[in-house]
C-alpha cells in the first residue's frame, strides 16, 4: 500500500482573486518590520543615510518620547533584514541609539481568500499606504487573539471578522484612516498573533478608529492583548 504523499496536500500560498476576478493563487507575501529607537536629537544625519540607503520605508519621530524614533522597512525576501538592514543598523548614526525591543514589530501579509487583485493587496498595498506622502500620522501595535476564537466555526469567526472589517473600511472609505495588516504568528517574542498599521493625515481618526473597534465582538471579547502602541509622525518617506 502506496503512502500519501504529505507534501501534496500543504499548500501555503494566498489565496484571493486576479484583476480579472479570477481565482488565483499566490506565493508571495511582503514582509513588513518597525524597530524603535530612543537617544535622537537631530535626525537629519539618519535620513540622509537612509536616502543614501535606496530602501524602501518610513522613518518616524515617537509623540510619546522626546528622543524616540521608528524606522519601518519592507521586503518580499525577509534576507533583507538581516543581509542588508542589519549592516546598516550596526554601521550607521542609528547604531548610536538605544532599541526598544518592547516595540520591535515583525510580520507579513496574508490573504482571507477573498480579496480581489490578490498581488496588489500582498505586494503593493501595504507599501503605497504606508509611503503615501499625504498621510504622515501612524499607529502601529501587535495584538493576540484568545484560543476560543479558533475554536468557532468558520462562519461565526467570519461574521465577528466582518464586523471589525466594516468599521476599517467606513474611516478608509471616508479617506480618515488605512490600515495595514500583518500576520506574525512564530517572528513575534511575544507570541502575538497579528500586527496592525494604522495609517492617516490627522491623529485623531486613527485613535477614533481603535476607540471604534472596542465595541466590536473581536476585540471585547477574543483579544487576550494588545499592544504596546507605537505613535509617530513620518519625517522621512522613500519615494513610491
């Protein structure tokens, strides 16, 4: 008697929808990281590096610490972070300052299965949110969901999910807010779950929106943890 074949029935790429609207498949993903930083005084001296760099990120002053700063990079290939960012770390005026591991956030993006134009919404998105010059503001935070939720079925965790959803696209809709959404599970110290960018022209819808979702069924009753929250205004953007 043959043995199945295991590997034929992993399959972990995304799945979602082409531009045409047909079903696709893709093995692809964006990796995402923000490390924060405290001790700067003058950040010129960084984002000219950053600009002698080419890398594509956001480079941010911390509204909740004088001297604090997070540095938002991106890379289909996570190697990036390691064979080409942390050189630049290490070599640099940021190997100066002082990381705030609390902060350090890790995480790439996923795909529901529905999602329409399925290499936009993994590859191009997140990056045209994030390095949108009109939307300087950012909060940025990890959360962990409880183990009940997994334990729903399918259809109940989409109903919650929907929920949550149509508060984030009314403000994205309304031009107030965009997200970014990352999935962590295993590159998180913490064992959080799920990283989320918030994104927008003004402070106030962003923290609005995560006042919005704390009613939600998700967050009042399947969110074992969120946070710490990261704050900041982007001083640096890498052209699109």
């Amino acid at each position: 008697m043959m043995k199945p074949n295991l590997t034929e029935s992993v399959d972990i790429s995304e799945k979602g929808f082409s531009q045409k609207g047909e079903p696709m498949k893709l093995d692809k993903r964006l990796f995402v990281q923000l490390l924060v930083f405290t001790g700067s005084e003058d950040s010129s001296a960084i984002i000219n590096e950053l600009k002698e760099s080419k890398f594509e990120g956001v480079l941010y002053e911390d509204i909740n610490d004088p001297r604090g700063i997070g540095l938002l990079t991106f890379a289909e290939n996570p190697d990036f972070f390691i064979s080409k960012l942390r050189p630049f770390l290490n070599k640099g005026k940021l190997s100066r300052l002082v990381l705030k591991p609390e902060y350090t956030m890790t995480g790439r993006t996923y795909s529901l299965g529905h999602e329409r134009n399925l290499e936009d919404w993994l590859l191009e998105r997140p990056k045209r949110v994030s390095l949108d010059p009109d939307h300087s503001w950012g909060i940025w935070y990890p959360l962990r969901r409880s183990g009940t939720f997994a334990l729903l079925p399918h259809e109940e965790q989409m109903q919650i999910l929907m929920e949550h959803g149509t508060i984030g696209r009314a403000f994205g809709q309304a031009g107030l807010a965009h997200d970014v959404r990352l999935a962590c599970h295993g590159v998180d110290e913490n064992d959080n779950d799920f990283v989320i960018g918030l994104i927008g022209k003004d402070l106030f819808p962003l923290s609005a929106i995560v006042q919005a979702m704390r009613k939600t069924k998700q967050t009042s009753t399947y969110i074992d943890k969120m946070g710490p929250f990261f704050v900041g205004k982007a001083i640096w953007k890498s052209e699109q």
